[in-house]
C-alpha cells in the first residue's frame, strides 16, 4: 500500500528525484522540508556520463542555465608525473545551488509541496510522523531522511556515522576562469586535490579521511597545490584565506568497510537515501548520480507499496560495488605497484598507454564499476607494459624491434 501522506527531510538531489518520481507516480501528498534552499554545497558538482545519459535533462550544462561542459582533464601523480587528455564524454558541472534549484523546481512541478526553513518539531505520532516548521504542523505517514551526511537526524532513526567514515574537505570558491579539469594524487594520502571549472569561477579543493588528516595538514596541501598551478588569489592564501575567495568546508560520506557491512537503509515507516544513507564512492567521491539514484529506487518501490524493496534494489544496482570501492580505497591511494604508488603508476602508464587511458576515461564516465576492473587491469597488463616500454623507447629514438 502506498503511503497517503510522504514526508522529505532534505531537498538536494536525492530528496528532489524522490520527491519528483513519488508525486509523477501518483502519491497523495509530497512534502519536502529543505533549509538551505540557497546553499552553496562544496563540491566540484561533476556529473559523469553516467549521469547524464540516464537524467539526459541535466545535460543542458551552459552558463545561462548554471552549468558547464568540461571536456578537457589532467591526472597529476605524487612525483609530479601528468597525463592531459580530452574527454570522450564530457562532464557537465553544475554550482550546487543551481543544480538543486533545478531539481527542486521539477519536484515542485510534478505536484511535491517544498517548504523552506528550519524544521522545529520532529517526533513519531503513532505509526507516522508529525513534523512543525514556519509555525505550522505536519503529519506524514512515511518519513525520507535526506538531509545530508552530517544530519543529526540519522541518530533517530538508525546508528549515526563514525569519523571513519568521512572524508574532510576544504577549499575555495576562486574567482578565476579555466576550462581544464585537474586532480593532484598525494604520496600516502587517501585523497586528492581538485580545480573544477564551473560558469564564473573555479572550485578548488581537497579531501582526506577525516580520521587520519586534520584540517592543517590539508591547507598545507592545498596551498601548495594551487601555487603549483597559478589559482593562488591574494598574497594571504599560505595563512588560510585566499583573497576575494569564498571558503568551504564540508564532511563528505566515505563509508568504512565496517560501516557497509551494517548499513540500515529501511526501517518502519522510514527510509535514507543520498548522503544520509552514506552512498558515496569511497575511491573518487561521486555521490550525485547515487543519491539521484536513491531517491529514484525508493521512490519506485514506495509507489509500488513495497517500502522493503529499496535496500535490495541498491545493494544489485550499485551498493556492492560501492561496498567494494571502500575496500579499494585503502589500496588505490596508499598502495604501491611496481615500486611506486598506484596513483603514480595509474598516471604514468595512462600518459604512454591507450589501454591503461581507456581505463581511466571509463572510470571517469562511470562505465567501468569495481567487480571487473581488477580483471580488466590483469588481462590488459601486458598490452600496458609492452606499450609503456614502447613509448619510453621512442623518446631517446629507439623501436622496440631494434632491441
């Protein structure tokens, strides 16, 4: 049976597509309560091909619409080693705020009612929920959670997140222009810095596992990286602060492979989805198109009155292989390969080998998932180091066949 009345704690895009896909299918009442309806999050706000091919109205990315096409990416290793290559499918990058602006409309659209402003009263009333904001009270007969991984509102309904299973970011809105899209790996780092472009400025930013980075420790590397690469503003950005730059910090899910063994993502009369269900790669922080995805898995199994659906339905479609991404993750940004660290192998070997960028291009597209890239890695191994020792013979002027 399909609940009357469906209540959505949190408008970004996981509680947008919910509330979107519910009202099209028919549900009786679709209330969204969002208080950060202006919100800048901090994220690059890359949408993958992935996304776009199955939300193809997210791909109208121009400036007058909020968004922008990203064609061109540099990968850049620990020991400085890069590789620049055009994108076969281009990233569409939206500001946050725009973006869920644009959900929110299309939520509102379909027949979801979107009420602004804080949440007052929250509380169980019987086998539903009663809910206060803007001097008014609420009923709702099934509660979505979909307010973010830092809600304190997780804890009432499941085991909140440990600091294990985050990643700290921090970074600066820079008022400059670029078209390229760069991350920089770290030595013994489990993540990466970042420039997305975006309409009228660039992000620019880092990330690291909250339990074994401090907020310092990340300026440091930040700053450094952005003198490297010209998007230092100001003559104060060594001292936290860069110029006219906005500056953001934000708690981005990175579930420990613990975290994923326990996760709740259903209960009585309630569900999570997006960021406060923890879906989330661990490996490169995509976390749009999987609380897109959320929103719209829950959305259909609630439609079709099966609530208990919508666990299952994640775990096939992609929670198994972001279940793996988390025990990836260790190994992808402090392991080494071949006497360096993976991270440097990966940019190395795609500078000279076509196998090893296809890879990378897939990765980055969204088409290549976990499970199979162990296996696509070994059998294309020695295609990579016949090609990467071809071309490290080619620059001092040999041919392989010579040898």
């Amino acid at each position: 049976m399909v609940p009357k009345a469906i209540a959505i704690i949190g408008g970004g895009p996981a509680g947008a597509m919910a509330a979107e896909k519910l009202a099209r299918g028919g549900a009786s009442r679709v209330t969204v309560f969002e208080e950060k309806l202006n919100w800048e999050k901090p994220c690059g706000g890359g949408l993958s091909h992935k996304a776009l091919r199955r939300y193809p109205f997210l791909s109208q990315a121009t400036p007058q619409t909020g968004g922008k096409y990203v064609r061109d990416a540099e990968f850049v290793a620990p020991n400085g080693a890069s590789v620049r290559f055009r994108l076969r499918e281009p990233l569409a990058i939206y500001a946050r705020r725009v973006l869920n602006h644009l959900l929110l409309r299309r939520a509102e659209e379909a027949g979801a009612e979107v009420v602004p402003g804080h949440l007052t009263g929250f509380r169980r009333a019987g086998s539903g929920w009663e809910f206060s904001a803007r001097q008014k009270s609420y009923h709702a007969d099934y509660l979505i959670l979909a307010a973010g991984a830092r809600t304190a509102l997780r804890r009432l309904l499941t085991g909140g997140f440990g600091t294990r299973d985050f990643m700290l970011t921090y970074g600066y809105y820079a008022p400059l222009q670029d078209d390229l899209l760069r991350v920089q790996f770290f030595r013994d780092f489990e993540g990466y810095a970042w420039a997305f472009p975006r309409p009228d400025h660039l992000s620019v930013g880092i990330c690291g596992k909250m339990a074994e980075e401090n907020m310092a420790g990340l300026q440091e590397r930040l700053h450094g990286f952005m003198r490297q690469f010209g998007y230092a503003v100001g003559d104060s950005v060594p001292h936290g602060h860069a110029g006219g730059s906005a500056v953001f910090s934000h708690l981005l899910p990175a579930l420990s492979v613990e975290s994923w063994g326990n996760l709740r993502l259903e209960g009585p009369a309630w569900a999570l989805a997006g960021d406060a269900a923890g879906l989330v790669d661990s490996v490169t922080g995509e976390g749009i198109y999987y609380a897109m995805r959320s929103g719209e898995l829950l959305a259909e199994a609630l439609l079709e009155g099966f609530p208990a659906l919508y666990p299952e339905r994640v775990r096939e479609e992609f929670g198994r292989a972001l279940a793996l991404g988390a025990r990836l993750a260790p190994l992808f940004y402090r392991g080494d390969f071949l006497g360096a660290p993976v991270t440097t192998r990966l940019v190395e070997f795609s500078a000279r080998s076509r196998r090893f960028r296809a890879v990378l291009q897939d990765l980055i597209e969204g088409s290549q998932s976990y499970p199979g890239l162990a296996a696509r890695l070994y059998w294309g191994l020695t295609g990579t180091l016949w090609e990467v020792a071809a071309g490290l013979l080619s620059e001092k002027g040999l041919r392989p066949e010579t040898l």
